[in-house]
C-alpha cells in the first residue's frame, strides 16, 4: 500500500471562482451563486470574501443574504462549470494517464511511479502537482488545493487539509501526527450525525477514531464505521478509475424547490411525474433501469425526508416511477409541515435486458412511446412533451396567469 502515491485536487470555492475569473469587477468581492426561485434559491458556493460571515452553500439564500447582505447574488452557468472541468481533466492527464474525475471540481490522480523510478516518490509527486496547480491558475485563473498520500482517503483528507492553493503532503511516517491534529469531520464520510455520535464518546481526533478497537467502531456505526477507521490506517485500496473505468452510478435522481411552500398533495404529485420523467429519461439514456424508488420531500423548516421503495419490476418508466412515488408521499399525509422542495430517485439501477418484448406486451407499446418521446426530446429539446400534469405546475408557478 505504501508504494502507491495518488493526488487529490479540489478547486476552491469553484463556481464563485469560475464568475470572479470571468467579471474582474468580481475579484475579492463576497459571492455567492445560487440556484432556484428568488430568495427561496440555495447557495451553491460562497466565495473565500463571504465565508467569514457565515455563509456557505447548502444554506438558504435568504438565510445567506441576512448574514452577508454586501453580498453579490450570481446565478450558475453550469455551461462554464463543465468547460472548466473538462479543461481541468485535460491538465491532469497532461501528466499521468490515470486521472479519475470525483466530481465536477476534484480530481484523483494516481502518480505512482514505475519500478525503474529512483528517488522520494513524494518529492516526484509535489513536483507534479505544484505544476498542475500553476497551470490551472496560469490558464483558467482558478485556485486549487492539493493533498498527496498513499491512499484516495488520505489524499482526499490531505487536500481538505491544505490552505487555500496549498498543498498537503500525508506519508507513512507523519501519518500518525496528522490524524491527532485532524478534527473527526475533516474525514469524507463523517457527517455530522456521525460526528455527534462520536463526540458523546469523547472521541474528537481522527487518531481517537483510529485508536477505536473494530468491535468499538462496530458499534458506534456500524460497517461504515469499520471501514473509515480502517482507512485511517491507510487500508483503502481503492484505484484511481480512468474515465473508461468508472463504476456505473448507483442511483440516479432529480429535485426541484418550490415556488412557495405548499402542502397540496395534487400540485407535489404534478412534480412528481414531472420529475420522474426527467430520471426516466436519464435512465434510458444510460441503458439502465430501476429496481427501487425514492421519495425526498424537504418541508419548510429544511427537514429532509427520504422514503423509499422496491419495485415490483426494474423500469425505466416515468409513469411507474412516479406512480410508486406518489404512493410513498400519500403515506406522509397529512404532512407535518408544507414541502419547500420535492425529488425523485431511481435506485438499485441495473442494465437493461436484451430480452425481445412481445409487440402485443404493454410494456413494449409503452417502450415504443418513450424512444419516441425520447426522439422528440433530442431533436427540439426537453420538455418539448410533458405529460398533462405539467399544466397543474405551470398554475402553481404562475397562478396570476404570467
């Protein structure tokens, strides 16, 4: 394990630093971008400038505008965001071959060296990505942070680690006082359920969470508990997937905020179908279907519920799915608050079956409709049909008629 030497980068505050790079008048300023209706929008990042007040993503952006009310509201251009990354990915494959793209704004990059290699493979490696770091600044005006391990884990923690476009190296040797610096949630996989569970048992430091006996871990959290102490002893051996070799996703979702609250159980269905098209769309053009459904409602005091459910047949049918979802949300009835936001996710995804359908089976009628749907949907763009229930949605976004 300790042969192996993997990179992690994570841009900075990325979709505010891709708007301060593109509008100088931007630059040192607090932004925020944000997604959704109005004040009812989310934050998606916080610039550096804003941090200091309190804001930062996740929040709501009425929330964000009281606590920095200097603040620059940017929308997102998600067009920039993926040219960026993309731009991004190409720098990192400019030096190793081995790059997996985590998200839209990091990046693991496998930088072990080949047995010939003669020298400190970590010196070779900061040398490799101090490069790419000045790159991405030289070329996209963009900072990035860095950490370099032996593990995905730990170079994941190394970069969380590191100041902003700074670099943090986590070697065998230094790796123990590393962990009896680092707070428990510095570790990705420790939320803060997790973190307040760990805490009441005293344990703060990564290293307490390391010192745990597996029986101890066991029952704290479970399996996924074993598994991030076991990761902070350097045991994961996770590889660093070239895009080729990417595992398949395991779910596939879509959400949407609300206008404005509300609790009418036919307006929330409309979105539901609405939504479950979308994932189905998604789903069939990734030749995959779904053996579960799930139902996320976010009520007006931000509490997040998810419900979910198996199908009795995998599908990649908007109507089935949100047929099942709306059962789940009828269940929740009568609702303990009025919803602020509403989503769809297709679960426990599989490939499609090459299985020829009867031209009398309903399913393959329904089959023939959605490629046509889907045909439609490519050539004029989507939404170009939706089913009826969009009207309902129309009226509950514009209910004076605009």
């Amino acid at each position: 394990m300790a042969g192996r030497v993997v990179a992690h980068i994570d841009m900075n505050a990325f979709f505010a630093s891709i708007a301060q790079a593109a509008a100088p008048h931007l630059r040192g300023k607090p932004v925020l971008v944000a997604g959704g209706p109005g004040d009812r929008g989310v934050v998606l990042t916080a610039s550096y400038e804003a941090r200091p007040s309190g804001a930062r993503s996740g929040m709501a952006l009425r929330t964000a505008r009281r606590l920095c009310p200097e603040a620059i509201i940017v929308p997102p251009d998600r067009a920039a965001y993926t040219r960026a990354s993309r731009r991004i990915e190409t720098l990192c494959l400019d030096v190793t071959d081995r790059v997996e793209m985590a998200s839209i704004d990091e990046a693991f990059l496998d930088l072990t060296p080949g047995p010939r290699f003669r020298g400190n493979p970590f010196e070779s490696a900061e040398a490799t990505v101090r490069r790419v770091q000045a790159g991405i600044a030289a070329e996209l005006h963009l900072p990035c942070s860095a950490g370099i391990s032996f593990t995905k884990t730990l170079a994941k923690l190394g970069s969380d680690l590191a100041p902003r476009e700074g670099l943090t190296i986590i070697r065998p040797d230094n790796l123990p006082a590393v962990l009896e610096t680092a707070d428990i949630e510095d570790l990705v996989g420790i939320g803060p359920v997790t973190a307040r569970t760990l805490r009441k048992r005293g344990i703060h430091t990564l290293a307490q969470l390391a010192a745990l006996t597996e029986a101890a871990a066991r029952d704290l959290g479970g399996a996924h508990l074993v598994w991030l102490r076991e990761a902070c002893h350097g045991a994961d051996d996770g590889p660093v997937r070239r895009p080729d070799e990417e595992a398949p996703a395991k779910s596939v979702g879509r959400t949407e905020t609300l206008p404005r609250d509300t609790d009418d159980r036919a307006v929330l269905r409309a979105y539901l179908r609405l939504l479950a098209e979308g994932v189905a769309e998604d789903l069939r053009a990734r030749n995959r279907v779904a053996g579960g459904v799930a139902l996320i409602l976010r009520y007006a005091d931000f509490r997040t519920l998810t419900r979910q459910a198996r199908l009795s047949e995998a599908t990649d049918d908007g109507a089935a799915l949100a047929a099942r979802a709306g059962r789940l949300l009828d269940a929740l009835y009568p609702l303990r608050l009025p919803a602020r936001l509403v989503g769809v996710r297709a679960d426990a995804l599989s490939s499609r079956g090459s299985s020829q359908l009867s031209l009398f089976d309903s399913r393959a009628r329904r089959a023939a409709v959605d490629q046509a749907v889907d045909a439609i949907h490519a050539a004029f763009g989507r939404g170009a049909l939706r089913p009826a229930s969009a009207l309902l949605v129309e009226k509950f976004k514009h209910p004076d008629g605009t």
